[in-house]
C-alpha cells in the first residue's frame, strides 16, 4: 500500500469504529428493551390465560394411567406417543376393569364430556407423516360402544353448539376452516 491509500486507510477505519462505538449502545438498548417488552407481554398473557374459564376440557399430561378428569372416576388414560412439535397420543381403559372397546384405539388428548358420553378423537394413524388424520368419535360408556361422528384433518377443532340431538364441530387447519354438523 503506498502512502496516500494507507492514510485513506486509517481514516476510514477510525469512521467505522467511531460510528461502532456511538451505535453499540444504541443497538444494546433497543435488544435488552425488545427481550423486556416480550417478558411484559408473556407475563401478561400468562395472566389472561389464568382467568379464562375452561369448562369440561381435559388436558392430559405425560405419565402412568392417569384418571380422566369429569369420568365419574370411570376411565383412565396413558401417554403411548408423542410426536416431536405435535400431538401426544393416548391409551384410554376403564377404571372398573371391564375390558373395553377403548384399549384397541389409540385417541388424542383432547375430550369433550356429553350427557350422552365423551366425544374423543381417535387416530387413524399414529405415524407423524399421517397425522392429523383422525375420527371424532362418541363413546358411550354405558353400551361401551365407540361411534364415528365424522372425520376431521385437523387438530384445531371444538364443539360449537349442541342442538337437541345433533353436534356442531368447528374447526380451522391454519389456513382455511369449516363445519359439520352430525346427529347423535
């Protein structure tokens, strides 16, 4: 380098470090103030959660037969599958001993408990690449018989109304959503 291009040199490398060092705090702030803001808001939506009442949902959690919650004590549940950023999948038998028509069926977490029984989705499929494909089902623990209400590609899907005899199921895949409507 001759001497012209070296003194060009060391002026541009004192304006880049110079405007480094003026910036670096700037850039820090705004860091620590973005990780501060998103803490707010989880903390906050941690709240809200808390007081948003739940109803009859039950959520099961991983670990050996568990009661089902709302069951009368009748039915019990155990984590068999769990895909990795997805669904877990479940083993349900009756508490009373009597074999049941549940222990064939592998059924996701989510169940809804009726006057005329629980509705449960039971998957068709326990392979990831498979998956969400599964039938809403009503099991009637009385007969211990398991009817198909209708088929769902989602997981996001509740019950929106009961209507004397007939089930309305809302659901929504991300992009687009739906509903169906079935007769108890």
């Amino acid at each position: 380098m001759n001497k012209v291009q070296l003194i060009f040199h060391h002026i541009f490398r004192f304006i880049w470090n110079l405007i480094f060092i003026i910036s670096y705090p700037i850039l820090a702030s705004f860091g620590l103030l973005f990780i501060g803001v998103t803490y707010l808001f989880s903390l906050l939506s941690r709240f809200l959660n808390r007081l948003r009442p739940e109803g009859k949902t039950v959520v099961l959690k991983e670990s050996e037969w568990e009661d089902l919650p709302f069951s009368n004590e009748l039915l019990e549940a155990k984590l068999i599958k769990h895909i990795v950023f997805g669904p877990s999948g479940f083993k349900f038998r009756r508490k009373d001993g009597v074999p049941s028509i549940l222990s064939d069926y592998v059924f996701g977490k989510k169940v809804r408990v009726l006057e005329e029984g629980f509705i449960l989705e039971k998957w068709n499929s326990t392979e990831s690449k498979d998956l969400p494909d599964f039938d809403i089902c009503l099991y009637d623990p009385d007969e211990d018989s398991l009817r198909s209400l209708t088929n769902i590609k989602c997981f996001d899907w509740h019950v929106s109304e009961k209507v004397d005899n007939e089930l309305c199921f809302k659901w929504f895949d991300g992009t687009q959503g739906g509903e169906v409507k079935v007769a108890l």
